[in-house]
C-alpha cells in the first residue's frame, strides 16, 4: 500500500468528482491549445494566401508582359501604317544645292526663282498637297549676339486645280518674328517684345517649344522682309511639299519625276518626318506598353496589400480575442478546481483524521490530494490537448485537409501542455491540500 | 511500563464557558495488561485516550509512551512514534471507504516501513475470519466486520499499546465479545491495551477497570 494506490482507488471512488476536475483541466488546456493552433493555422494560411497572390500577379504580369508585347507590335504596326498612309514631306532644292552642305550646316546657299512656287501650285501635280517656299541662311543676329538659322517663309501656297484646305503652316505676317527655343530662353524674350535684326524691328508672335534639333536655334520670319534681308528677292532657297502621296513602292521617284517635269532644274529629296513618325509610332507603343504592364503591376500589389491586410487584421483580431477570453478561461477553470478539491477535502475530513492517527505525515495527507490534482492535469492535458487540437486544425481551415495535422502539430506545444497542466492544477488545489495537512485529528475524531 | 500516564489536565474553553474534561489523571498500563476505564458520556474517556495516544496535547501533565514523551516531538515526529508504536480502535471503526478490507488494513504501512506488510495483512485478516471478505469494501460490510478489519489496520504494525474508544458501541453482544476477545488475546500476548468504554462487559475481559467521572478517576 502506498500514497498513489490510495490516490488511485479515490479517484475510482469518486468518478464525478474527478470527471469535474478532468473537464477543468481539459477547457483550459484545450482553449490554450485551441487558440495557439488557429493562430498557428491563420499565420499559415495567410502565408499561403499571399504567396498564391503574388504567383496569380507575377503570372498575370508574365501574361500581361507578353500580351502588352504583342499589343506593342500590333501597334507599332498599325502606327507606322497609319503614318505611311499619311504621307510624307519632300523639299524641292535647286539642282546644283551640295546636300552636304544641308546635311552638315543646315544651310542652303543656292537658289531658284520664287515663281517655282507658283508654276507648281499651278500646275496638275497630284501626288503634293501642301507647298511652303522658304529662304534659310546660317546668320549671326548681333543685336542678340547669337549665330541662329533665319528662314523666311511665306505660309502655304495653295495649289491652284485643289479645294482651299486649312493650311499645315500658317504664314508669318510681315513685323513679325517667330523664335525657337533656345532663343527665346537665352535672351529671356517674351511674346509681344519688340527685337531689332540688323536694324529692323520685329515683333515676337510666338515662342515655340523645346525641339530638341535645329528649330530651337532658327528665327522665323516673312518670306519678302527674309528675301530683302538676305540680298535674295524673288528668289527662295527651296520649296518644302508636304504630306505628299503616292500609292506607288518607291514614291519619292515617282514624285520626282512629276516635279521634274515641272521645274527642270531642280532636285527632290525627302525630309525627316517620316522617320520621325514611326520613332514616335514605336515610342508610343512602347509608352502605352509600359503604362499598361505598369497599371498590371500596381493592380497585383493593391490586391497583395488588400490581402496582407485583411489576413494581418483578422490574426489581430483572433489574437485579441484569444489574449481576453484564454486567461479568463484559464483562471476560472482554476479557480473551478480549487473549489473541487476543497469539496474533496472536506468530504474526506474522517479519512484525513484516521490517516493522521494511523501515522501518516503532513507531507503525504498533502502529497494524497496534490497527487490527485497533478493526474487530473496531467490527463486533462492529454484531453484538452487533443479536444483543441483537433478544433484548432478543424476551425484553421488549412487545405489538403489531410496534411493540416501535419503542418499544424507543435511538440513544443504538447510539452507545455503536459508540463503546465498539472502544475496548473497543484497551484489550485495547494490551499485546500495545506488546509487538510493542517487538520486536527483529535477534533476530527472527536467529533465523530 | 509501557504508557505512564502523570497527572493529566485538560480543559476545554467553549461558548459555554469551561468544560474540565481531565483533572489532575494518574494511570499507567503495564505490558501485558488490559486495562479498562469506564464512565458515562462526556466524562473525559475519549479526551483521555488521544491524550495518550499522542493526538492530544494535554494543559498539565505528562505522558510517557514505552519511556517516551510524544509530546516531546514535532507534530510529523510523532505521527511516526504514533505509527511505530500506538494502534488506534475507534467506535465509528473510520475506515477509509474506497478501500478494501486487504487496503485498509494495510493503510499504516503508508507512514512506517514494513517488509512484510502484505503477509501481516493477510495474517491478521485470516486471524479475524475475514478471508472471505478481503477485496469487500466497508459498504459492504457488517459492523462486527467493519469492527474487526479496524482491529486488524491497528495491529498491522505491530504496535506497543492498543488504544481502543468505545470499540463495542456499535455492535451487537456476540460481536461486542468477539472485539472484547480479541483486545484481551493482544494483551495475553505481551501488548497493553487501554479501553475505554462504558460498556459494562469490559469488566469481565479486562485485568484491571478504572471508573471516570467529570474527569478524574474513581476506584470500580
């Protein structure tokens, strides 16, 4: 015979009173267990969550990378269609101008008469729409101290056998001046100024924007005021066509060739424009491209925001929940098992008083009822380990629903369990232990 | 002189006012001897027994077991002394309910030490005629069973003196003789037994009977 027999055969004797215990024991261990384990499960759906997230943008965006691809060269396609059924520009050159000359200094120092201008507006040429008769000379502008290009133009010449269209240029009246940008800036001139050019006075009309090529450093005025400027009247230094068509392969030839019958003497080259177009055409594809991926991408890390969000504030709020309602439970289950082992005690003051008499020491009265509270924590841990266990695994909702158990089981946890339990359950039941170590015995047998 | 027994006071302070229940007690029991004290209700007998079995200090007096003062000791001391040398036979028998008649008779081996506690349990048992009865638990027991399974618990240890309070209060007259037997067969075999009681059949089985009234003893 021994303390843990009798502790055993109590424990058999007095089933309800233990069953109590157990389910104290076993509602505060599975709360503990149950709360840590959806937390656990909810940290690890939220991680699988916004990884199938970030997988669904990064594969959206893969897709988008390759459809915005796509969509660019169809683009670009259709842009530099569009732009070659638009037509082109072509400028009309004295025959003996050295291009060299244009290409490298951007000036023109030969001439041709002005009335070309209006031969060919007069004349059945339908592949030209638009004609513009200009002088251009490389100039130091000493009032201002800067070498600029001057060109004088005219406006449009509308062609004669054509509808009146509205103009691609307008004319630049005479007294006044338009300057390109990195005059305008460097000088710091402002619309309505009056400047003087080698002694005449001209009004600033309008101040064109940043370029970036050879129209920020050129000042444009009327084509007379150019010509007596220049020391070139009646003459123009070219004629530039623009928007010209021609549904032929090679349309500059065909071009020339109705030009040449025209203006004998002259030569026909194509300007940048087009060029121009279709670098604008791909930049425009590649812009929208860009925009398109880029507005992908801020769609897939709104939606990644949204998602860690939602995730962070329903963990926070379990937590919460779990920090108030886990304690609550926890103490009022001790306190449930302290007030059964007090009822424990006093249901077995004879015992206690015969047990005394018989020889028994504090030590083991206490060790009698503290035994039995460590085996009620101890298999009340057991219980509610596995009770909120399996509600933690039910209620975590994690998928395949098979592998959860897996993922979900923490030793550390089981350990604590099994560790706290009874300790737990000891704590609550040491006063009414020490209250039954203490009893009287001679009261006790003489009160029976 | 196993218990020595030296001019006991014990008063207890109720609402009531004072109760005397001992005044100025001398008793000693010798090996071997039997001796009764006898007396009404409330006289003091069973304050006089825990005194001297060491669970009851006293106001005045001494107590001497086999030479020794338990309360001489730590409360945890002599609960051992009490193990090792006093067994206790109460009228209300107080054996331990969930326990079989085997266990309860083996509960002292829970405070001492005893190599061959389970062959004495089993021999004490077989000396009472409760074989058959070993694995019942005191429900399902008669009184003079219960009786003698608390006889045999205060004998597992072999103990010095035998205390006995009112040991046949609850039982019939065959029952009460058997109980009264047994008591005078443990002192014949050497033991000293102190019964109190104030059943009149104690005289015909003890050596030696003292009266005790309103807390002093009086010559039988």
């Amino acid at each position: 015979m021994n303390v843990w027999r009798l502790v055993l055969q109590e424990i058999a004797h007095r089933k309800v009173n233990f069953a109590m215990g157990l389910l104290s024991v076993a509602v505060a261990v599975a709360s503990f267990v149950g709360a840590t384990t959806l937390l656990q499960a909810d940290r690890i759906r939220t991680d699988e969550i916004l990884s199938e997230r970030k997988q669904q943008v990064e594969q959206a965006v893969a897709e988008k990378q390759q459809e915005v691809k796509q969509a660019g060269k169809q683009l670009e396609d259709a842009m530099r269609k569009i732009t070659k059924g638009l037509g082109f520009n072509l400028l009309i050159l004295p025959q003996d101008q050295d291009l060299n000359e244009l290409h490298a200094g951007g000036t023109l120092s030969k001439t041709m008469p002005a009335e070309y201008v209006d031969r060919l507006a007069n004349s059945n040429i339908m592949t030209i729409n638009h004609l513009l008769p200009m002088v251009t000379q490389k100039f130091h502008w000493k009032e201002m101290d800067q070498t600029i290009h001057l060109v004088g133009t005219r406006g449009e010449v509308p062609l004669a056998h054509r509808d009146l269209k509205k103009p691609l240029q307008d004319q630049v009246p005479p007294g006044s001046m338009v300057v390109g940008f990195q005059i305008h800036t460097k000088n710091s001139l402002r619309k309505d100024q009056k400047v003087t050019l080698q002694g005449r006075e001209f009004t600033v009309k309008e101040l064109k924007p940043q370029q970036g090529n050879r129209d920020d450093v050129t000042a444009w005025i009327n084509l007379a005021e150019a010509q007596d400027l220049l020391g070139r009247q009646n003459l123009v230094n070219g004629i530039l066509a623009l928007e010209c068509n021609c549904a032929t392969q090679d349309r500059v030839a065909e071009i020339r060739e109705d030009v040449a019958a025209i203006l004998p003497g002259t030569q026909v080259i194509e300007s940048g424009p087009p060029a121009l177009a279709r670098a604008e055409a791909r930049n425009k594809a590649k812009q929208t491209a860009e925009e398109s991926l880029a507005r992908e991408k801020a769609a897939g890390a709104a939606a990644i925001d949204s998602d860690t969000t939602n995730r962070t504030r329903l963990t926070e709020q379990r937590e919460q929940v779990a920090a108030v309602l886990v304690p609550l439970v926890i103490i009022g289950c001790a306190v449930w098992i302290g007030f059964l082992a007090l009822m424990n005690v006093r249901q077995r003051t004879s015992e206690v008083g015969i047990l005394r008499a018989i020889g028994l020491r504090s030590v083991q009265i206490m060790t009698i009822f503290l035994g039995k509270a460590v085996l009620i924590g101890l298999i009340g841990a057991v219980v509610g380990y596995a009770a909120g266990f399996g509600f933690g695994v039910a209620a975590g909702e994690l998928a395949p629903a098979e592998d959860a158990w897996s993922r979900l089981f923490a030793p550390g946890l089981l350990v604590l369990a099994v560790l706290m339990a009874p300790l737990l359950s000891a704590v609550a039941s040491w006063i009414p232990a020490v209250l039954a170590a203490r009893e009287d015995p001679a009261v006790i047998l003489q009160a029976e | 002189m196993l218990l020595n027994l030296q001019s006991l006071t014990k008063t207890y302070h109720t609402a009531n006012g004072e109760v005397h229940a001992l005044a100025d007690v001398s008793l000693s029991v010798d090996d071997g001897k039997f001796q009764a004290v006898q007396g009404p209700s409330g006289c003091g007998k069973t304050t006089l027994l825990l005194i001297a079995g060491g669970l009851l200090t006293p106001d005045g007096g001494q107590v001497l077991v086999d030479g020794k003062n338990p309360y001489a000791l730590s409360p945890d001391e002599r609960a051992g002394f009490r193990a090792a040398n006093i067994g206790f036979v109460f009228q209300q028998f107080h054996l331990v309910p969930y326990l079989n008649v085997l266990d309860n008779v083996l509960a002292p081996a829970m405070a001492s030490h005893l190599p061959d506690a389970h062959d004495r349990a089993r021999e004490l048992i077989a000396h009472f005629g409760m074989q058959d009865r070993i694995h019942h638990v005191p429900g399902q027991l008669s009184t003079g069973e219960r009786q003698r399974t608390a006889l045999a618990r205060a004998l597992l240890n072999r103990p010095k003196i035998l205390l006995a309070d009112e040991p046949t209060g609850n039982l019939d007259h065959d029952h009460a003789d058997s109980v009264l037997g047994y008591l005078r067969e443990f002192a014949s075999d050497g033991g000293a037994v102190l019964l109190v009681t104030h059943d009149s059949r104690a005289v015909e089985y003890a050596q030696s009977v003292t009266n005790i009234e309103h807390g002093q003893l009086v010559p039988a």
